[in-house]
C-alpha cells in the first residue's frame, strides 16, 4: 500500500463516510466566500486562530496551494435533521477529528507539510465552556492544538465544487425530497 491509500483508508476509519484524493490545482477558491464569515458575520468571526480575520483567507490559499500536489476531500453524511440541531456541533468536531487524525499520519508518512482544514470554529466546538479564545486574548498556547483546524470558508474554499471534483452529489439542507446533509474536510498533501 502507498501512503495515499493508507491515509484514505484512515480516514474512512476515523469516520468519514468517504475519502478520495483530488488534485489541488482542482480546489475553487472564491473570496465572497469567505467574506460571508463577516458578512453576515458568522458567531466564529474573530473568536480564534482558525477563523478570520485570523487566518490567510483566500489568497493565503491560493499561495499555499502551490505547495501541494494532491488533497484528501472526505465527507460525513447525517440526517438532514441534524444540520439545524446542536448535534451540528458535534459532526464538525469529528470533521475536525479526522482532518488532524489525518494530517499527523501523513506527517509520519512523510508528508511534512500535511494541512488539515475543516468546518466550524474551532472556539464553538472546543471552547466553547470558556468565553474567549486564550490565544487570542491571553497570548497562551491553545488547549485544543491536536484537533482545532482551520476554517474551509474562512479561506473561500468553494465546498460545493469540491464535492462536485471528489464525484459526490451535494445534498441540500432545504431540498424537501433530501434526508441526508454532508460535512466535508480536506486535507492537502504534498
């Protein structure tokens, strides 16, 4: 097995429903996405690290992008139900879960400059029991290095044409004929 397989195959047992690799090249990244994180601001917005306007958004992306070569997409699928309750909170924490699971094993597969991204703020699904983020506001480490990722909209990754590249259908949360709702993660690898 190559690395590739290995990490795909990690990340279906992490809890992805799915994983495939995409080429990077092939990730859309779009600035009025990211730029709905402020407008209508998200409850995210400037809580932490891994949201803006603390992270490179979408430029920063499209730097980093020239670094990778290839990318991870994997995706949980819930009942629809689930996207307007609080169990939300606990599916982007596992997206979050595996994106880091994922990254640690490929930085010890070699790929040093594995990054995971993910869904959600990081701050609402890990500290949310403290009210604000201690790096921002205390200059101290974070308490939640080995899971918090930073935001795929935060960067203006367009998730419904990564979906579309990884060869999944999107299901929409407002489509009456639709039961199920999908999360998505990336992780890039070189």
């Amino acid at each position: 097995m190559n690395k590739f397989s290995d990490l795909l195959e990690l990340a279906r047992h992490l809890g992805a429903a799915d994983a495939i690799l995409v080429e990077v090249k092939d990730i859309v990244v779009k600035d009025e996405l990211a730029g709905m994180c402020l407008e209508p601001r998200c409850d995210g917005y400037g809580r932490s690290m891994s949201c803006p306007p603390h992270v490179a958004g979408p430029q920063g992306f499209r730097e980093m992008m020239a670094d990778y070569g290839k990318a991870l997409v994997f995706k949980l699928e819930v009942p629809k139900e689930v996207s307007f309750s609080f169990e939300r909170n606990e599916v982007l924490a596992l997206i979050h879960e595996i994106g880091a699971g994922v990254e640690r094993a490929a930085r010890k597969l070699g790929a040093t400059k594995a990054r995971a991204f993910a869904g959600g703020s990081c701050k609402e699904l890990f500290c949310a029991d403290y009210p604000e983020c201690r790096v921002l506001d205390e200059g101290k480490a974070c308490r939640n290095p080995h899971l918090a990722r930073p935001s795929m909209s935060g960067h203006g990754i367009d998730v419904g044409k990564l979906m579309e590249t990884a060869g999944w259908p999107q299901k929409s949360v407002v489509d009456k004929d639709e039961s199920m709702a999908t999360f998505t993660g990336l992780v890039l690898l070189e």
